[in-house]
C-alpha cells in the first residue's frame, strides 16, 4: 500500500501512452495506465457556407475548419 506520482511533459502532438508497472518475481506486471491526446484547440469554422435543394432536401453546408487540431474533433452547425 503505497504510491507514487510523477510528471511528464508532453512535446508533440498525437497519442501518447503512459504505463506503471511494477516488478514483481523478476517480472513486469502493468498495474495501470493511461492515454493522452495532444493538440490545438479547434478553431471557430469561418466562411460556413449551408445550400438546400427544393423544399424537401437536406442542408449541405461547408467550412473552413482552420487549423490542425492533431486531435479528434468533430463540428456540429447549429
């Protein structure tokens, strides 16, 4: 029953994984982990374009999205 802390830094963009293990009888055993995204924030969409053929159709709408995020991001138009 005791525990450890540490910090890291992360320097690039994308997954990053980090594990604690413990050695146990000369072996590794992974007791957790965890997964970090890095990235930008997203952007606020500009020049957002929407067009509706006939009465019934469904919008069609485009964006410019800006920047990389490097991370998953998805856009809702409200």
């Amino acid at each position: 029953s005791s525990s450890v802390s540490t910090k890291f830094l992360v320097h690039t963009y994308g997954k990053h994984m980090f594990t604690c293990k413990i050695v146990c009888e000369y072996k590794k055993k992974l007791i957790c982990g965890i997964d970090i995204e890095s990235g930008n924030p997203p952007d606020e969409p500009r020049n957002v374009s929407c067009i509706q053929y006939g009465i019934d159709g469904q919008p069609t709408c485009t964006w410019d999205k800006g920047r990389l995020t490097y991370i998953s991001t998805t856009y809702v138009i409200q």
